[in-house]
C-alpha cells in the first residue's frame, strides 16, 4: 500500500500505537500535548483529535477531562466469572477501596423490578447509588435494589463504609449462589459522566445483573443492579479452561 495515500490522523495514530507496543511512554503517563503532535508531525488539530479519539476507542489511552491523554494501564481488571462485591475486587488488584453514597433509601417496586426479584406488586426495595472508587479513583457507579422484605433495617447500615455484600452474608445470612450478568457498550449521559469524572463521549460498559442467594434454604433472587463501569480505566477477562 502506498503509504503517501493514507490518511494523515491513521499514520499518527499507527505511530503512536508503534511507540505504545515500544513502551516508550509508562503506563498512567501523558502522551504529547495536541499542540506538541501537530508540530512534530506538521498535521492539523483536527488530525491529531481524530487519532486520540480512535485510540481512546480502542482501548490505548484513556483522558482526563482538564488535564489531559494518558497511556491506559491494565491494573484494573476483573474475571467475569467471579461473584464478588467491588469492594473484594478493589483489594484484589491491590488497591484501597472506598465508596460514595450518591443516594439511598426505601421505594415501591416498579414493574421491571419486580419481574427481576419475583416480587408481587406493592412490594418494597432497598435502592441504594454508589460510585466505588479504587486508590481515590472513580471506577464504577452502580445502582442496586434489594427486596426489601428480606433486609428489612438495612438501611440503617452506612454503605459508604460498609461491603453490601458483607451484610448480606453476614447480618442477613444470605448465602450467594449465582448471577445472570449481562454487559454492553454504551455513552455515558452527563450525571453519569460527572460523577465518573469522566466526558461524555467516552462508552462506558453497563452491566446489569440479577444475584440470586438461599434465604433460609430456599435459592431466590435477592438483588439487581446496573452498573456502569470506566472503559478507559477498566477491563474485564474469562479465564478458559479446554474441556479435554
């Protein structure tokens, strides 16, 4: 392929790939300034916005709305297949879990709720809004609801200090068993892009997810949740294991 005949922002952009795959930048550090990329390569702003954009997209940098482009790590990572709370996943990779209560309390359970925790009509839940931060970072913002004729006092717990998981097994004695998760790309809207600390134009990854647990024997669902999880900052992997 004539070389001349590509793109400008694709040739800047297969560049800094190339000094990515180098490691000539550190993971976490910032990338050349827009305005350091247009006259080291003599192309345009609008050149050089396009490449970082792509490259965002595709997982190599990651920006900071008012500061700048950064290298993305792969530090925060979690394995689909696991069931634990944020917070085990936090000290998993090494880091110092804290939360942020952005709202709670009691309500009546909508229908999609109620469909989710095989819950008649009139029922109450738990809702409880978060955003989990690792090492003071904001990582995810996830919203939950608890039946909450099977936590009934939760909310006198303080949640911005407490692991929801924790109370459930220990207070509660719910065992949990399993999950249906589901996950997909999608565009942060602004409160969501704000509390992430993030711009709205970055996808996110939303989880929505049904855990089921044994309530004195019996397996039922006992929460729901959606979750929005930082693409740039977060990955997730399978562990696979052949079957021969």
């Amino acid at each position: 392929m004539d070389i001349d005949k590509l793109p400008k922002y694709y040739l800047l952009k297969k560049e800094l790939i190339d000094r990515i795959d180098r490691e000539e930048f550190k993971q976490d550090e910032p990338i050349p300034s827009e305005r350091e990329l247009m006259s080291q390569f003599d192309v345009s702003r609008i050149t050089v916005r396009r490449a970082i954009n792509e490259l965002v997209n595709e997982g190599y940098l990651y920006t900071i709305q008012g500061k700048g482009t950064y290298i993305k790590n792969g530090r925060y990572s979690q394995n689909l297949l696991s069931l634990t709370s944020c917070t085990q996943d936090i000290i998993k990779m090494g880091m110092k879990p804290s939360r942020r209560i952005v709202a709670s309390g009691i309500e009546m359970a909508e229908k999609k709720r109620q469909h989710l925790l095989h819950l008649p009509e009139g029922e109450k839940v738990y809702f409880l809004e978060r955003v989990y931060f690792a090492d003071d970072e904001p990582i995810n913002l996830t919203k939950t609801w608890l039946p909450y004729r099977l936590v009934r006092g939760i909310e006198k717990f303080d949640f911005s200090e407490a692991s929801l998981y924790e109370v459930l097994q220990n207070h509660y004695h719910i065992e949990l068993t399993s999950a249906d998760r589901s996950i997909e790309a999608v565009l942060s809207d602004e409160e969501t892009a704000r509390l992430l600390g993030i711009t709205p134009d970055i996808p996110i990854l939303l989880f929505t997810c049904t855990t089921y647990g044994k309530v004195d024997g019996i397996e039922q669902p006992v929460e729901t949740f959606r979750c929005h999880y930082r693409s740039d900052k977060f990955k997730f992997y399978i562990h696979q294991v052949s079957e021969n």
